[in-house]
C-alpha cells in the first residue's frame, strides 16, 4: 500500500493555496478521512494529492513501499460532479431530456460504456457493487444513485494505486450505502489500495479507517485517530458550529415574501393508473396517489424504484404526463396548461437538477432564477426579487456566496444555493427531492429547521424525498413508498 507525504506546498496560483503551513503523512498502514463542513478545502486538498496542482516549492508524493512515486494516472479522484458526465450532460442535452424516450437512442448502455471486455473481467466486482442489473439499461435512464454505484464500479475497474472518493454514501439507499462501505473497505483492507474519503458529515464516518485529517476554512485543524475525533465533542463543534444546536434562534423568514394564494382547488395531485416505460422497461405501473393540499409527504424507497420519474410527472417535465390521468393543482393534465403553469406552483430541488445546473453565473443569479422556475438566469430580477433572493440567502447563511460564481463553489456549496432558488418565489408545492444531499452537519440542521418554518403554513404542501430517517421533517405526517418494478 501507498504513502502520501505533503511538506509545505507552496502553490503557482493563489486561488489554490492552502491556509497555514501543511505539513502531513498518511501512511502505508492507514486509510484517511478527510473531514469538514462544506466549503472547508477538503477538495482542493485532495487536488494537491492527485497531482492536480502545480507548485513552485513544496513537495506532494504518493510513494510505494519502494519509494517509487506513484503515476497520476494510477491515482483515481472520484467526485459526484463527474456524475455531470457519466449522466449523459453535455451542451447538446438538457434537464428534461432523461424523460424523452425518443431522444435517447443514443445513450450508451451501462455495460457499452463500462466496456464488455471490461465486464467480463470484473465480474465479481460489478455483483458486489450491485450494478450487473443495470448493465442493459441505459446510461441516462439511471437515477442519481445508481450512476453513483457505476461511477464506484468504474473506478474500481480501472486497478488504481490511490482511490480517492468524495462524500461515496450520498444518494444511496440504506443497503446501497452497507454496500459501497463493504467494497471500499475490502479494496482497502484486502486489495491493498489506498482509500481517501472526504465526507462532511460525522456519521458518515466508516469503522475501517484511521486516520481523520479536519479541515476549516482551507485549513488542516487536526490529524488524529478516528476513536478520538468520535470522542471528541468540542472538536466536531468546533468543525460543525451549527451541529445539534436546535435551541438557536432560527432565522427570520423573509418578511417582505408575499402569501401563498395560487387559485382555489383541494387537491394538488390526483393520480390514477398512472404507468410510465421505456421499453422494455417499466417505470411505474398502476400507481393511484392523492395529494391533498397542505398535506406533508415523505416519498420513500430504494435507488431506482421511480421516485424521480414520478415527481417529473408532477413537475410537468415528462411527456408520459400527458397519457396519463393525472390532476395538477385542480386541472387535468392536456387540458391547455403549459408547463410554465404547472411550475408556476412549484419549488423544486433534485440531484438531477443540481447536476445539469451548469451556468457560470453568480450564486445570486441561480437564487434569483428560482422566480422563473429555469436552470440558467435569462430573464432580468427586479430590484424587488434581488432583494428577496438576498434574504434568502441569509435565512440560509449563505449571502457570502452572492458574488461568487455558482461553478467556483464547492458541492455543498452549491446544494444550500439551489436549496434557496426553491423558496424565493413563494411556491405552493415544495418537492424537495434529497435536499440536504451534499451538506455538512450543520447546514443539514440548519436547513432542515427552514424547511419545517415553511412547511408549517396549512396552505403549502410538501413532498420529500430521502433515503435517511433522521432528516424527514417533524411536519410530515403521510408516506408513501416506491417498490421497484419486477420484469
């Protein structure tokens, strides 16, 4: 196994520089964790590692035993943006394309991409990580999870040295994640390759490894073992300020946001029979679902069970929607609305939507598109709706990030800005499909006081999707569950 020796690097860029003297050994025995809250350096300090960054004096190496330096192309960095990627995202491809079955021809399929000479080597690796079912199905029909498990697989496949893996139990259902922890541990307990975590929250921690490196504000805090980081109270408060304390004074909510009054109707979604496929796959099948409004939803089940599909259903963002009975805020579908009077109703987040917000443009600009319900800014705010958006920002303590280009922030960043752009205008329905995916264990409890503040209004109504117990909402009170669709 690997070492990874860091002494005082001194980056050519000062945008890449790394706060105080870093001096730090990882060595052969030890698997790492680097932990922090988001926007802490963990991965720019895993770019100093891969060899992403060029220096002029300093010294990162990954060693072998022999003292032989470890080819970058041996290293593997694995981060949930490459999902942008692997998903199908590209400038020819938009949100809504997953759901249009006859634009999709194209897509490869997850065994063509993964290389069948490939899968017939790694075979076993593929059943333990539980993508063999996937292998005919195509790349952009997976959901957020089950391209995480292929991102994993691929890495995997490729024999690296070093592996280094960004928040790898995010998106995944309570089995997928045992799953991914049990290969991780075995590639690193086992193959003897190096496994280096970033996680930002302490749960995540996994019992295999042993070494945890903290990190604020582009800073190295504290190495130290992973019994004592879990026994130490003062330091997790110390990287997480906002952990645990639900006594705080929650933020105000924007007091100048107007009513929630969109038309007199009952029920916000009535579904019945409701069957989405593309052959030969069957997505839904005779799904009844009745939405009455101001209820409060947790929608619930595995990776890939349709979740996703059923709530683009309600988003008006798939086609099926229109060959199906199904009633949106008192009008049945194809009865004339457009789909800009469906969203006009709705607050939306999803992984899916996260990872086709690819715009350049300030973080503001991304809370402010929230008003006109599109992935990009092309309309002009109103002085009136910057002001709100900036409110926003502050309920979510995230106004630093106004200025900054929504590209240049990190992951978790990123989550709480588009978190924002869902509440600005004011929606009646807020489907909040895996909200706090990506967030630090303090912006976690943060947001999800938010999120109950909002909810508890009797006019608006919440769908949520999780695959984690402890974040559903104390204001939810109906469940539904998902079971995937047998062949």
């Amino acid at each position: 196994m690997s070492h990874i020796e860091i002494e005082k690097p001194e980056p050519r860029y000062e945008n890449q520089r790394l706060r105080g003297e870093v001096n730090l050994t990882i060595g052969e025995g030890d698997n790492a964790v680097i932990i922090g809250p988001n926007g802490s350096g963990k991965s720019l300090l895993s770019t100093y590692i891969s060899g992403g960054v060029s220096l002029k004096s300093g010294r990162v190496a990954v060693l072998r035993a022999d003292g032989t330096e470890v080819p970058r192309m041996q290293i593997a960095s694995l981060s949930f943006r490459d999902i942008y990627r692997m998903g199908g995202a590209s400038q020819d491809n938009y949100y809504q394309k997953r759901w249009q079955a006859t634009e999709n021809e194209e897509s490869p399929l997850v065994g063509d991409a993964l290389g069948r000479d490939r899968v017939e080597r790694h075979g076993g690796l593929l059943d333990a990580i539980g993508v063999t079912p996937l292998l005919e199905k195509r790349v952009i029909y997976l959901s957020s999870g089950e391209l995480r498990k292929l991102m994993i697989a691929r890495s995997l496949m490729a024999e690296p040295e070093l592996l280094i893996v960004d928040n790898p139990y995010i998106g995944l259902d309570a089995g997928s994640r045992g799953t991914i922890n049990d290969v991780l541990r075995d590639v690193a307990t086992k193959l003897g390759i190096k496994v280096l975590l970033l996680i930002c929250h302490p749960k995540d921690m996994p019992d295999w490894v042993e070494r945890v490196i903290c990190m604020k504000e582009s800073g190295v805090e504290k190495v130290t073992s992973r019994g004592d980081f879990m026994q130490d109270t003062g330091l997790r408060r110390s990287l997480f300020a906002e952990e645990g304390e639900t006594s705080r004074s929650l933020p105000a909510l924007p007091s100048t946001m107007r009513a929630v009054d969109d038309g007199d109707y009952a029920d916000a979604i009535v579904m019945s029979k409701v069957k989405v496929e593309y052959p030969p796959v069957t997505i839904l099948r005779d799904l009844d679902w009745t939405v009455r409004r101001g209820e409060k939803w947790a929608l619930l089940g595995k990776n890939g069970c349709g979740k996703s599909t059923l709530l683009s259903l309600v988003c008006g963002d798939n086609p099926q929607g229109y060959a199906n009975d199904i009633t949106l805020f008192g009008r049945k579908r194809g009865t004339g609305e457009s789909i800009w009077d469906i969203k006009s109703h709705i607050g939306y987040i999803s992984p899916d939507m996260h990872t086709f917000y690819q715009a350049d443009i300030p973080c503001l600009d991304v809370v402010a598109s929230g008003f006109f319900d599109t992935v990009g800014l092309y309309r002009k705010p109103t002085d009136a709706q910057r002001e709100l958006a900036i409110e926003w920002m502050k309920a979510f303590h995230c106004e630093s990030l106004s200025s900054r280009s929504f590209l240049k922030t990190s992951y978790g960043e990123q989550r709480i800005v588009m978190l924002t752009r869902v509440f600005v205008k004011r929606p009646s329905l807020v489907i909040l499909d895996e909200p706090l995916h990506g967030l630090d264990a303090g912006k976690k409890n943060l947001a999800k006081l938010l999120i109950e503040s909002y909810c508890d209004d009797p006019k608006v109504t919440l769908i949520y999707v999780t695959h984690y117990e402890e974040e559903i909402p104390d204001v939810v009170t109906k469940r539904k569950t998902l079971v995937k669709i047998k062949k």
